[in-house]
C-alpha cells in the first residue's frame, strides 16, 4: 500500500471522533462506515484503489479505534447516527456515495434516507440484526490473530496480522484486549435495521457473500424488494468481509454500480 491516509479528527456531541483521510483531488466523494468491533482501518485495500477517482474518508465510530467513549456506558443509535451527520457536514459531503458494512449499513441507510440530496449511491453491506458475541481479551497477539482467522477464514494472512494490530492494544502483561467498547453493542441489538429503508430514493446497493451466515439470501431479496431502484449483488467465494476476502473483486462491483446508468 504506497499511500498512506492523514488521520483527522472531529467533534460531535463533545467527543473527538476520528477519521482517516485518504487524499485524492477528486471532487467526488466516498464515506465509509465500518461494522461493530471493527475499525476505519478495516477499509485500507480498497480505500487505496478508491482514492484513484474518490476522495475517501473512513470514519472511526465513537467507542471504536482512536475515538472517544462516551461518559455513559448506555449508548444510542441516535449518538451514533448524530456523529455520521456532524461529520457530513464538516466534511461538506456532496453527491456522494455511502457504504456501510454489518451494521454500519443501517447508518448508512438512515443518512441516506434522510439526506436525498447529498447521497447518489449507498452500499448496504452484508449485516444483520443480532448474534452479536465478544471476546474482549487473549494471551497474547498470536492468539489474537488465531481469533481473528477464524472469524475471518477467507482472509490473507498478512491483513489479518494487520487487523490484530489494529483492533487491539496490549497490556503490561503482554495480553491484548480489543480497543473499543463491548458496550456500543446493545444499541444495534435494540434497534431494528429495516426502519429507514423503505425511505431511501438514492440509487442502492445490497451486497453480500454467498458464504456469509449474517445477511441471508432469502432476506437480501426481502430488503431488494423494499428499496426502489435497488440492486442486489452475491459475490460466490465471500463471507463477511468481502472488502479484504476479495478486495479486487469487491472494487469491480463497487465501480460497476457507481457507474451504470441504468
């Protein structure tokens, strides 16, 4: 990866969030909005080939990577949604696309829907409304990149050494604990995903994996049914994290929909 992101920050609602900035002078711009337990970090391959026709930003959700925890440990969907939307608008984000993986596709759904004006695609992304698990600590960073392989099977080596990193910090002992906050998980179990997609009039993507267990194909054709002027689209070999499982494939679906017309 011969580029390297500038990593910014923003305030909202008193807490610093963070985001990564990977240049470009493109006018058109590409947000990404990582799943629960994740980081921006998550996006780097793709950002990387992004960058060439989008200036890309990758925000760090509160709780998450760099940025803040709130004082209160019982956070909201609306906190979560309210820091998408300042950050828009720092940003002054116009005609732009919006991906959102696992969960963050229901923010992206719902900034979407609500900012018609701002949004010409949004990518909603392989999510699903519960089976939400943790395990917040392991021995050592060889045992953190064992966790994460087998969650992530599908994935090279190399970016799962570098997500071991990325997701965790190590302690005194050693040990290696995940960076962000267990607690942000309720609100996505509390809340359901589907409220504000029968809303969105942007042009829509609903993409999964074929091998994934998290959206499933009886349900993405559920959601493509609810969205006008959606498509759906299964990638063969992919489970969950399709944007490192199979990034190139993944930036070839990507430039198709941004650029088809019909």
């Amino acid at each position: 990866m011969k580029h390297k992101p500038t990593r910014r920050s923003h305030y909202s609602d008193g807490l610093r969030i963070y985001y990564l900035d990977w240049g470009g002078n493109s006018k058109k711009q590409i947000l990404l909005i990582h799943d629960l337990g994740d980081s921006s970090r998550t996006w780097d391959l793709i950002s990387a080939k992004f960058r060439e026709d989008y200036r890309v930003f990758s925000v760090e959700l509160r709780g998450h990577g760099h940025s803040d925890r709130p004082s209160d440990p019982n956070y909201r969907f609306e906190d979560f949604y309210g820091d998408i939307r300042s950050l828009a608008a720092s940003l002054k984000l116009d005609k732009a696309v919006v991906i959102g993986h696992g969960a963050g596709s229901r923010l992206a759904a719902k900034f979407s829907a609500n900012n018609p004006d701002t949004v010409t695609h949004v990518v909603l992304y392989d999510f699903e409304e519960s089976s939400i698990s943790d395990t917040t600590k392991w021995i050592s960073i060889e045992e953190t990149i064992e966790f994460l392989h087998s969650r992530r099977p599908r994935v090279d080596i190399d970016s799962i050494n570098r997500q071991a990193r990325n997701l965790t910090s190590g302690g005194l002992d050693g040990s290696r604990a995940y960076i962000h906050d267990t607690s942000a998980y309720d609100v996505y179990v509390r809340g359901s995903l589907w409220d504000s997609w029968v809303d969105i009039k942007c042009r829509t993507l609903i993409l999964r994996g074929r091998m994934s267990q998290d959206l499933t194909h009886p349900k993405a054709i559920e959601l493509a049914e609810a969205v006008s002027n959606s498509r759906l689209v299964e990638l063969e070999n992919g489970g969950h994290w399709l944007h490192q499982e199979l990034p190139d494939e993944f930036h070839d679906v990507m430039r198709w929909f941004l650029n088809s017309t019909d």
